[in-house]
C-alpha cells in the first residue's frame, strides 16, 4: 500500500475509534434517538444535491439505511446512553464481523471457513467473559444491546454484499436519507416533545461538535476514505486495518473518558481480538503453510 494510502486508512481508524469517546460526549446534552436523527439528518444534507444516488432499487437502499445506518445505531446510542462504556462499545461492535460470517452463511449460503468458525470461537469466549461483568463500569442492558447494533451492521453488510459493487459514497449518502423519520418518531415516542425542545433550545458547543463529527467525520469523511481504500486495493489488504479500531477506541476512552477495564474485561478485550485476528489472517496463514505440508 502507498504511503498515502496508508495514511488514509490510520486517518478512518482514528476517527472510526474516537468517534465513540465523541458518542458518549454528545449523549450528555443530546438524548440518544434524537442524536441519531440530527447525525442522519446532516449526514444527508446537503450531500444527497451533489452525490449521485448510486444505481440500485429502492428496496435495498431503504434496507441499507434501515440496518446498518438506523438499526446499528439506535442500538448503540441507546447502549451508550444506558450504560455501555465507549471504549468497551468499540470492541463489542467488532462481534459484527462474526454475525456477519453468521448471515452471510443463512442468507447467502457462504460456506463456513475453518478459521472463521475458529475465530468466531475465540472471540465468542471473549464477549461471554465480558458480558458477565456486568455491573463493573457496564450494565448489561448496555452489553446485549451493542450486540444488537453489531447484528444490525451486519445485516447492513449482507445487503451491501446483495447489491454488489456499486459507488459505497453514494450508498452512505443516500441511505443516510432513511434513518432520520424513524429516528425521530422514536424520539418522538420515548423522549418526548419536552425533552426534545429542551435538548434543541439548550444544546451547547459540546453536542453540536459532537453532532457534527459524527455526520462529517465518522460518516461522510470515514465511508469515503474507505471505499476509496478498498476500490484501491483487495478487500483483504484493507480489512486488517479495522482491527485498530477498537484498539483506538480502548486507549481514546481511557484518555479522555478516564474509563478503566477489569481484568476479567481486558482478557476478554484480548479474546475478541485474538479471535478477529484469526478471521482475518487465518486463511491467509493456512494458505502460506500449505505449500511446507
């Protein structure tokens, strides 16, 4: 990869990683259905004049938008807001890589690898020693619903991997037109017209910085630099780089949230990675090795 490649792909890890520290900071001024829906709403606007909606049915586009764009974050907002530390949220959301394994073998009749069920194995272990610490810095409503995010962005993987090569840019543009009525009707529903117009009337810097990077930096500025990364380059050589991810998440919590792990969390933290390690790179590894057998 070219040095300025490179350079890209660590400038999406960095900010696909604070982006949670960034969540958890907007969530104290913001409730979490109507962050979502300001996040959208800025995400589309005005991006969706000047991007080309990409060319596909408007079926798939409403269930790109309704899963990995509305469902995953409804889910990890809501987490956030109920207990879900950010940088733990940073790891668990990683598990969307082994639901992803999981549907794409129901829905699309993918063929299990050895090395992924090995990985989903190990990093199964991880999240259960992590979900059982629930009540140390994490609740568990908080734990089961980040996973629930993680199910949503697969699902979202699943359509993206249904319509096949298409512009990601205008996929995440024009998807991020779907999620704003929901977001906002929940709002509506769970939060209220008064804590609405409280929140909207009182937001401060804080929550508009907060908004504002999480519709131009982590989604608009991330998505780009991303499909750019991959339109560059194999999947399989992009990829690995969604494993600092976390790492940046953990350590970015750590500095600016002052969150601390147990130990049971950290051999838990490491379990997850160890496991996403091996999805990634064990086929790799085994294909390396079979020439030497």
């Amino acid at each position: 990869m070219a040095p300025k490649d490179l350079l890209l792909a660590l400038v999406v890890v960095i900010a696909w990683g604070i982006n949670f520290v960034v969540i958890k900071v907007g969530l104290h001024g913001v409730p979490p259905m109507l962050l979502g829906a300001l996040r959208f709403v800025l995400a589309a606007v005005p991006a969706v004049f000047f991007v080309k909606r990409p060319q596909l049915p408007w079926r798939w586009l409403i269930a790109y938008g309704a899963t990995i764009s509305f469902g995953q974050f409804a889910f990890l907002f809501s987490a956030m807001y109920v207990g879900m530390p950010a940088g733990l949220a940073s790891l668990v959301l990683q598990a969307q890589a082994f639901f992803t394994l999981i549907f794409a073998g129901m829905f699309l009749h993918e063929r299990f690898r050895a090395p992924s069920l090995a990985g989903l194995f190990i990093a199964a272990c991880g999240l259960a020693v992590i979900g059982m610490q629930g009540g140390h810095a994490m609740t568990l409503a908080g734990f089961v619903l980040t996973l629930c995010a993680a199910a949503s962005w697969a699902l979202g993987n699943i359509v993206t991997k249904k319509v096949g090569q298409i512009d990601l840019v205008g996929l995440v543009v024009w998807g991020s037109l779907v999620p704003p009525l929901p977001f906002f009707i929940l709002s509506y529903w769970f939060e209220g017209p008064q804590r609405i117009e409280a929140a909207l009337s009182g937001i401060d810097i804080t929550s508009i910085f907060a908004v504002v990077y999480l519709a131009f930096v982590a989604t608009l500025l991330g998505y780009s630099l991303w499909s750019r990364l991959l339109s560059r380059y194999p999947a399989s050589q992009v990829a690995p780089f969604s494993l600092l991810v976390p790492i940046v998440g953990l350590a970015s919590a750590w500095g600016f949230l002052g969150e601390q792990l147990t130990v049971p969390q950290i051999v838990g933290a490491l379990l997850v990675m160890a496991g996403l390690a091996v999805n990634v790179f064990g086929t790799w590894v085994m294909q390396r090795l079979a020439p030497a057998r």
